[in-house]
C-alpha cells in the first residue's frame, strides 16, 4: 500500500512538469516569432512557478535522489535561469517598442482629427462667404432695380 | 521598413531546450519507474538505466547485445524439431 502511495508521489510531479514545460516551450516560441507581450509574459512566469520548484524538488527532494537526478535537474536549472534572462531582456525591449508605436499612433490619430477638423473649418468658411456675396451681389441687383423704376 | 525585436538567442535557447526536455523527461522517466519497483524485464529499460545510472550492480549492456540476446531468447522458445511441435 505504501509503496503504491510512493509510487503515486514520484508520478504527479514529472507528469505535471512535462505538461507545463509543453505549454512554457510552446508559448515561448510563437511570443518570440510573433513579438507577443501576453505569451511571452506567460512563459517567463511559468519558468519561475511551477517548474523552477518542480525541478529543485525532484532534483533534492524526493525519497530517493539518483546521481542522475541531481545532474539533470541543475542542467535544467541553468537553462532555465539563462532562458529567463534572455526572456524578460525581450519583455522589456518588446514593452518599450509597443509604448512607443501606441503614442506614436495617438500623435498620428491625434494630427488626423486637427487635419480634418481644419478642413471643414474652412469649407464652412467659405461656403459662409460666398453665400454673403451671392446675398450681396442680390442686393445691388435688387436695388438698381428699384433705382431704375424710381427714375 | 519595421525593426524586428525577436530574439536570436532566446530562438537557439528554446531550440535546444526542447530536445533537452525530452532526453530529461525520458531520462526522469525511466528513474522513476526504477524507484517504483516497477521493472518491466524489458532490455531497453534496463540499458537506458544503466546507461544513466552508470555505477550500476551490474555490467555495461551494449545496445547490440541487448538485441542479440533478446533475438537469442526469442529463438530458443521456437520449436526446434517437427516433434516438438507434436507431429510425426
């Protein structure tokens, strides 16, 4: 019984981190391809919880630790701790690049609505104008005419 | 022309730890149905055990033997005389 209770134990954890080292490796991989914040967030995250605990634990901390087990997990270890580096230097450069193209196209939008709110400014303008003249020009007619008859 | 941010060294890293992955969970894996006391008799198992548990009990099997003997087991089962197989 104890030994089935045992052999539960050792299962979960290394079924569990392969699952999510599937996921971390995956997500990584398309947010480097696709320049992607959320996802490569996602695998950064997931490098440090749970997988970083997972490793330290089958690497130390199971009932029974092989040679082996202790070599591969700090293997592991190190690439994960390189990889987290490389991953949040291209967080940030990736958050950066993404601010700076967000006010670039609120200037952009921003300049686009004065363009065109000028351009109708104008157009009232000179509709208003040339309605003034045309009503002017009326006028003058209206009264020659009348100049005319009086005469 | 639009700057690419993708990282050349992440790309190489992710690379590698993907095949590193699965050399580690098939290496995990055969440890821990070592420590389960689940040993199946299979000779894959047993190299694969030896292979990463190098100071095992026992001598180094080299993939060829492994092959040879399991051929040799196969062989020796099969019936070696037409009476064996029960005719005349």
């Amino acid at each position: 019984m104890q030994s089935q209770k045992f052999s539960y134990n050792c299962l979960k954890l290394p079924v569990i981190w392969v699952a999510i080292e599937f996921v971390r490796l995956n997500s990584g991989r398309i947010a480097n391809i696709e320049e992607r914040v959320s996802k490569l967030a996602a695998s950064s995250m997931l490098s440090i919880f749970p997988q970083v605990p997972i490793l330290v634990y089958i690497g130390y901390f199971q009932e029974i630790v092989f040679p082996a087990d202790c070599i591969f997990s700090i293997c592991m270890l190190l690439l994960m701790v390189v990889e987290f580096i490389f991953c949040f230097q291209m967080l940030r450069r990736l958050i950066k690049m993404k601010t700076l193209s967000f006010y670039r196209d609120c200037i952009e939008e921003a300049s686009q609505m004065r363009d065109k709110q000028l351009k109708e400014e104008a157009d009232v303008a000179y509709w208003s104008r040339r309605k003034m003249e045309e009503s002017l020009t009326n006028a003058d007619r209206y009264e020659t005419k009348e100049h005319r008859l009086k005469e | 022309m639009r700057q690419r941010t993708s990282s050349l060294p992440l790309a190489v890293l992710l690379y590698f730890n993907v095949f590193y992955s699965i050399i580690y969970a098939i290496v995990i894996g055969v440890l821990v149905l070592e420590k389960r006391n689940l040993r199946y008799q299979s000779q894959i198992q047993q190299f694969l055990i030896q292979f990463v548990y190098g100071t095992s009990k026992s001598r180094f099997i080299r993939i060829d033997t492994v092959i040879s003997d399991a051929i040799a087991k196969v062989l020796i089962q099969l019936p070696k005389t037409t009476s064996d197989m029960g005719c005349y």
